[in-house]
C-alpha cells in the first residue's frame, strides 16, 4: 500500500492475507473504494444490514475498509470498517436522536465561509465546535476576499470567535492565498471541506488540486452568493501526498457531542469564568464575574456569550436525549404539559 494516509493506526489493524481500501465515494449504498491495485467499485456484505445498530456503523468517505474483490478486483465486498481515528458528524436532521458521519479519519477540517453576505460568526463558533468535538483541528477559510470591501475586518471578526485556529482569507478563481494554505499541508494528511452551500468550496477544491476536479457556478450578481454544486462527498489526492474530501453544502449544523469541548471552542470566555469570584458563576448578574467585567469593558461580546450558552444547552439537550430519550428530556427541561 503506497498511499502516504494509511499509517500505522491503520495497518495495525490488517491482517496480512487481508484487502484494505479507503472509501472515496459513496453514492446510493455503492462505494469506490482506493486501494494498492486501482480503483474497486464494492458495496457492502449482507451481513452488515443485520449488525450494524447505527447509520453510523456504516462505511463513510474517508474510512479504511477490508474487503474481498473479485472480477479480477475491480469489484468488492465490504466486509468491516477499520476503527477510526477521528469521526466528524452531525445529528441528523428532524426530531430524532441520529448521528450522521460526514467524513471520517480527517487531520483537519477547513470550516469554508465567505466573506460576501453569507458571512455570520455565529455560524462559524458551531462549525469550530463540532471540529473540535471530531477530534480534527480547525482550520477557517474565509472565500471570495475579491468581493470584499473590508477582508482584513472581516477575518479579524473570525479570529475573535475562534481563538487559537488558523484564518486564511483567499481568492480561489485568481489563486489568491492558495499557496499560503498549501505550504500549510503535511503528507499523508486529510482535509476535509465542510461550510454551507455555495461558499465555494467546490471552487477552493480546484484551486488546490490545480485542476477543475468539481463542477463549479458563477455567484449570483444580486447578493454575490454562490450556487449550490457539490451533491455528494469524495475524497481528492492532492499533489504531495495529501487528501482532500469535499462535502455539499449544509443548510444548518446540528451539533453532536457533548459540551466538554465547549471550554476549547470557547477558550476565551473558560479563561475570563475561571477568574470569576464563584466557581459555579452563571455570568448573568453574580458579584465580582469577570465574564460581564469583560463585556462591560468591551474585551468581550454579549454575542459570544450568548453563543456560548446556547450552544451549552444544546449539547445538554442531545446528551440527556442519548440518556432518556427524547420524550423524558422534553418534559425535564420543560416540565409535562399535563395540568
């Protein structure tokens, strides 16, 4: 196996009479799996329908699998998925209590923004969240720099929100910043593109791989948005021995994890709380809270601080739901409805 991303995490886990592929594409329950010997198309075996107990069991892009080819290995089937070491997912869509994996085995997630109207750092603190909750590092790109009056105002905007994570501003049509990020890359390292529809992250996918590997739309004149291209994940080599995974588009990001990692996302507002008179200090109207001390004085944001408790609760919310269940953690936290 000549691939520079199948490390010794992985091999320790292969046998040698064994077939391992790395899944970089999976559409409708077929997979294409990259392996020594080319390309296999596989699907997975019969039996995983009957003992995997989450969609999440399942092979996802970017996870290492054992199979067993034949067609003179152009074909496979899946017969396990090796055990990750980073998983970045999301709760699923609807009222239900369901993790869905986005990429697995990722080094680092580039959070794609733009710096046009789609631009909210509010949005970015739950993407950072949940990148830290994966076990991956954050990395944030803030796209399309030329359509933009005030670039250096706007990053230093991200960079308050997300202290500690790399900010990079480009222009991915004219390579503008591109460089700067790829100098930025380990071999053997994954990256994985996540961000809302149309931010561009199809276009910085091109300008890395420095050819056009995905369709890609013009903005829209009005509002300067991008449209929405990218309708399945898949993994990318980049010259150098790196793997890009690109993903569509997410109208929203429904966190999932639990609010440790919150003190690592929120670095800034955990280093003011320890500082606080009362251990146990809410930051509402406690004497001697160093958290309303700062925004009194302008060091730090209501906004930030209200991010920081909504995105608490909503944590507490899925961890109680994984516990009980989501009718019991309903009456919990908002007591029966029954009179």
């Amino acid at each position: 196996m000549e691939r520079t991303d199948f490390n010794e995490f992985f091999q320790e886990q292969v046998k040698e009479e064994e077939h391992a592929g790395r899944v970089v594409r999976h559409t409708r329950g077929l997979y294409t799996l990259a392996s020594g010997n080319g390309d296999v198309r596989a699907e997975v075996a019969g039996r995983f329908h009957h003992t995997a107990l989450h969609d999440s069991d399942y092979p996802a892009v970017g996870d290492w699998v054992i199979f067993e080819a034949y067609e003179n290995g152009s074909r496979g089937i899946i017969q396990r998925v090796l055990e990750r070491k980073t998983v970045l997912s999301r709760k699923k869509a609807g009222t239900g209590h369901d993790e869905q994996v986005i990429a697995a085995n990722v080094d680092t997630v580039f959070i794609v923004t733009s710096l046009t109207l789609e631009f909210n750092v509010r949005r970015i603190e739950r993407y950072v969240q949940q990148v830290y909750e994966s076990g991956a590092s954050p990395v944030v790109v803030c796209t399309k720099k030329d359509l933009c009056s005030d670039p250096d105002g706007k990053t230093r905007e991200v960079e308050q929100v997300a202290p500690g994570v790399p900010v990079y501003a480009v222009d991915s049509l004219n390579g503008v910043g591109i460089e700067q990020i790829r100098q930025s890359f380990r071999p053997g390292e994954t990256v994985s593109l996540i961000g809302s529809s149309g931010v561009g992250k199809s276009t910085l996918t091109n300008a890395l791989m420095g050819e056009a590997v995905q369709h890609t739309q013009s903005v829209r004149s009005e509002d300067g948005r991008g449209r929405h291209t990218t309708t399945h994940r898949e993994l990318f080599e980049i010259p150098g021995g790196v793997y890009l995974i690109d993903t569509p588009g997410m109208r929203e990001l429904q966190l999932w994890g639990e609010d440790a990692d919150l003190d690592q996302t929120f670095s800034d507002v955990d280093a003011l709380g320890n500082s606080c008179k009362f251990r146990n200090c809410r930051h509402e109207s406690e004497p001697g809270c160093a958290v309303r001390a700062a925004i009194d004085s302008g060091e730090l944001s209501e906004g930030r601080l209200k991010s920081y408790n909504k995105l608490k609760r909503e944590l507490k919310r899925l961890e109680l739901k994984d516990k009980y269940g989501t009718h019991r953690t309903n009456r919990m936290l908002h007591g029966s409805n029954k009179r």
